[in-house]
C-alpha cells in the first residue's frame, strides 16, 4: 500500500511536467557487461525543478568492479531488473518522449539487462530524444561529446556515480539545450533508434579535429577533394533524422485535431477547404535559416513520395532518392529565402543563398525553417 502510495505521488507529479519534456532514464553498471545494471532513475522537469526517483536492482553477477557507489550488499534484497522495470518505471514513463544520453546503448543495456528474466523487452512507440546526438548537430564547436562535457558547456553538473544525478542532468540539459537552440519538439520514433538511426561514428569528432590539424600544415586540397572529405560519413542518419522530425511535427498536429478530421489528405498537395488552416507567413525577400540536417525536396513532384517513405520507413527509397539528388541535406546552417506561398502540403518553395548549392531551388518543411538573428 505505501509503494502505491507513493507511485501515485511520482505520477501525479510526473503529469504535470513542464509542456514538451521528456522523462530522462539513466542506470549504474555493476560490472562492464551490459546485462548488469544495478540501479536505474528516472528524472523529469516539473513546477521548474528536476525531480527524479530510482530503485536500486539485484543483477546476475557478483562483480560490482564498475559499481563505486552500490555494492552487492546493498541490493541483496532487491528485485531483478525485469521486476523493478515493470513494476516500478514502466508505470511511470507517462507521454511519448524519453530523453536519452547515446540513446542506441542505453537501449542496448535496458534489453540486456530486462532480457536475463527470460522475457523479451518491450517498449510502446515512443519518442527519443538523444542529448549526445542534439548536442553533436547543434552546440557549435563542442569538441568533445561525453556526457560531462555537454552538462559543463550548458552549465549544468552531475555526480557520475549517481544514475538519479545524471538522469536529472540529461532532462535539465535537453530543456537547456531546446531554449538556446532550435532543437524544440525533436525526436526520433523509437523503432529507427533501434535500427541505427541515431549511431555516429566514435570518432567523428576527432576526425574533424585532425582534419583541421592538417589543413594548418598542408596546402589547401582541390575543391573536389575537399567535397569528398565533407561526405565521409553517410548523410543517410541526418536525412532520418529529418524525416522523423517533420514526423513528429505531424502527429503533433494530429494530437491537436478532432478525432473525426481525416489527416490523410496532408501527403497530398492540396488540403480540403473543411480542413483548411491557417499557414504560416513568410516574408518576401527576407532571408530565414535552415540548420545542420535539415533537407530539402529538389521538385515538388516528388514531396508526396518523400513524405510516404518517410511514414513507411522506407529507407531504400529515401537511399535511392538522395543519391539522384532528389533531397537534399545540409551539412551545416544554410541561409535561404522563401520564394513563394505555402502550400497546404506542409511546405514552401525556397532558394539556398549560399554554399556549394548557392542558387538551387527546391521545397523545405515550414518546421525546418527558423528567421535569421
């Protein structure tokens, strides 16, 4: 009775969160294997303070050599990992959006560790949030992507050793980070995370970084050259990304439509006059920006196809159709001018000003477009 209690404390406050905030989930290993998690918390943002709660969890193992605060005496009494996730976490994670720091690990773990009960994990069709990815694509010159060091540069700080610690850390940093940047209402349907959506190469960073050392010591290379340096890594994540963006931007409005109004009409080009809102208005000549991953559709042909493989995840087609040139993805903030109204369908006809598409014309997600400072 005073567990329930107490769960029905956590919900209550858990429900009244602040609007668009996810629920952040961390854990402590006791040893270096995956399936070894000793203790888990979950942290959400609500009356404008971090509150977290966490349960601490028996694993299979006698080896808490990666354990510095929990030690096997102090979860000898308690549940398995299986029994704790469906009895204590899974009842509170209220809403559609989970904050994660390396989301496709955490999730790894979360699996390993539920799956030593014998039973197969299963999550409902959530949203993610990824702060290490976010913090990637958004805080310029960040240098250094571990957890530490993304907390320190949004002026936050964390016990390590302390799951409850950086589970409040990463939901802090996330509402941080959507205040400073334009990263508001982002996340990526939990199926493409499994599916690798969000893996970045570890070394990303310091390949950039011993780029730039060579170009202090060697003489510019040919611009082609430097053309296939910018593309060593697969725009195909950054494109998902996008497609998961827009996405959600788009279940977002159906949450705010009447049950009865039929959103299929939105993949096409033209929108029933019963169904008919207000578009958003952009100024004539004036120039907006369009960030690092966002995309656009070359001809407006093929939007509704686009827009189709996106909702199938359809990754073959949207392969097929980057490599035609039919979308395409900034690798860095474009500036871009809109050339035309809005159409009903979810975009606008724009031309990129600058950079190596400087003049191209093509059709962007009014979502994906922010005014210039």
């Amino acid at each position: 009775m005073e567990e329930d209690a107490k769960t029905q404390q956590l919900l209550q406050s858990i429900m009244r969160r602040k609007n668009n905030s996810a629920i952040a989930i961390a854990f402590d290993k006791a040893s270096s294997d995956d399936a070894s998690i000793c203790r888990i918390a979950i942290a959400w943002i609500s009356e404008s303070k971090a509150h977290s709660m966490s349960c601490l969890v028996k694993p299979p193992t006698d080896d808490f050599s990666c354990s510095r605060k929990v030690t096997a005496s102090m979860v000898a009494h308690s549940a398995d990992f299986a029994t704790v996730w469906d009895r204590r976490i899974l009842p509170l994670l209220k809403g559609d959006v989970l904050a994660l720091y390396d989301a496709s690990r955490t999730l790894h773990a979360l699996k390993a560790s539920y799956e030593t009960s014998g039973r197969a994990f299963m999550l409902p069709e959530l949203y993610i949030r990824d702060l290490r990815f976010l913090a990637i694509t958004y805080m310029p010159g960040l240098g250094n992507d571990s957890f530490i060091s993304i907390i320190h540069r949004l002026r936050l700080s964390a016990d390590l050793d302390d799951a409850a610690s950086r589970a409040r850390a990463c939901t802090s940093a996330l509402d941080r980070l959507q205040m400073i940047y334009p990263a508001s209402g982002y996340g990526v349907p939990l199926s493409m995370v499994l599916a690798g959506a969000l893996n970045l190469p570890a070394d990303t960073l310091q390949e950039d970084t011993e780029l730039e050392n060579e170009e202090e010591e060697e003489e510019p290379a040919p611009l082609l050259e430097r053309l296939t340096n910018a593309t060593r890594f697969s725009l195909i994540p950054l494109l998902v990304i996008c497609l998961c963006l827009f996405g959600y931007y788009m279940y977002r409005q159906r949450q705010n439509e009447p049950a009865h109004v039929d959103f299929s009409s939105y993949s096409s080009t033209e929108v029933p006059k019963s169904q008919k809102k207000e578009l958003p208005r952009f100024e004539a000549g004036k120039t907006y920006t369009m960030m690092r991953g966002t995309y656009v559709v070359m001809n407006e042909k093929d939007i509704d196809l686009f827009v189709t493989a996106a909702k199938e995840h359809d990754t073959d087609k949207i392969r097929t159709m980057l490599r035609n040139g039919q979308v395409l993805v900034f690798q860095s903030a474009v500036p871009i001018e809109v050339t035309g109204d809005p159409h009903g369908n979810g975009f606008v006809p724009i031309t990129i000003k600058e950079g190596d598409h400087a003049g191209q014309s093509g059709y962007a997600a009014y979502s994906m477009i922010i005014k210039s400072k």
